[in-house]
C-alpha cells in the first residue's frame, strides 16, 4: 500500500529522471509552502504563451498533451517516492490550471482579471474540493487520482468563467 508521505522527510528522489522534473513542473512542486499554488502560477505563463502562439485549438491539444505526461510523470513520481499524491507533484495543477485559462484567454485575451480569475477559481475548487472533486481525491487512486481531481478543478473553473461570460461579465 502506498502511503502519504510524511510532511518532515522528503522521499529520495534522482534528480536527473525526466519524470522528476515534468511531476514538479521544472521544480515548482520543490518551492514552499503551498506547492500546488507555486505549480498553478508556474503554469500560468506556459498557457498564456502556447494560447498565443498556437491558439485555442493548440493550446487545446497542450492539455490533452499534458494531461497524458502528467499521469505518466505522476505514476513513475508515485513509483519512486513510494507515496500516493505526494504534494510535490505539480503537473496535476498545470493540466487543472491550463483548463480554467482556456476559457479566460478565448473570451478575455490576456486581460488580467480574467487570467486571475482562472487562477483563483482553480484554486478555489483545488483547495475547497467540493463533490466530485472530493470523491476522486479520496477514491482513485494512482496517477489517475492525482490527476484527476485536478482535471475536475479546472472543468468547475472553466464552468465558472464561462457562466460569467454568458451572464454578462464579457
């Protein structure tokens, strides 16, 4: 059985395994205190410029994308640390973070206050983790679960700016 890992004694990890690396979001997930925080705001600046760069469709395609490395970096951080959810795996926040921005960047652009509003509705549903968001947290497990209640976040954020562009906010 996989454990959670005591908050005191970081689990040994190699440091040049790419999966290392991809599961922190370049390190993010290392920063303290509140790494997942650290990992939602590291991954604003990647989404903001594959949204400006590739557009709806390829920022699109850089979710699914990071989705699928992130449940492979999270089952082989899993593997390695022996611990289930381990905090220091971030890319969980970036699939979730990357998601919320989505509909932020399609109806607002760059403006600020939508992109904040993306970040903070994430979190919001990341931390409070109401239904189902919960459910996945404490019923999946492996990768699927650390991924996945993240991935739940972000749709409940998207659903959130979406409803405000629709109810008159755009």
């Amino acid at each position: 059985m996989i454990n959670e890992a005591p908050e005191n004694e970081p689990p040994r990890l190699d440091l040049k395994q790419p999966y290392i690396w991809f599961a922190t979001w370049f390190g993010c997930g290392f920063m303290k205190p509140a790494p997942g925080t650290w990992g939602s705001l590291g991954a604003l600046p990647f989404g903001i410029i594959l949204y400006g760069s590739a557009g709806f469709w390829g920022f699109t395609i850089g979710i699914i994308l990071i989705t699928l490395i992130g449940y492979w970096a999270a089952a082989r951080f899993e593997k390695a640390s022996a611990t289930h959810d381990n905090k220091m795996i971030v890319i969980d926040e970036v699939a979730g973070q990357w998601l919320a921005l989505l509909p932020a960047l399609f109806f607002w652009s760059l403006n600020p206050l939508a992109i904040a509003s993306a970040f903070l509705l994430f979190r919001l549903f990341d931390v409070t983790k109401p239904w189902p968001i919960s459910y996945i947290d404490k019923q999946v497990s492996g990768a699927l679960g650390v991924m996945g209640d993240d991935i739940f976040a972000g749709l409940a954020a998207a659903l959130c700016i979406i409803g405000a562009y629709y109810a008159g906010f755009g």
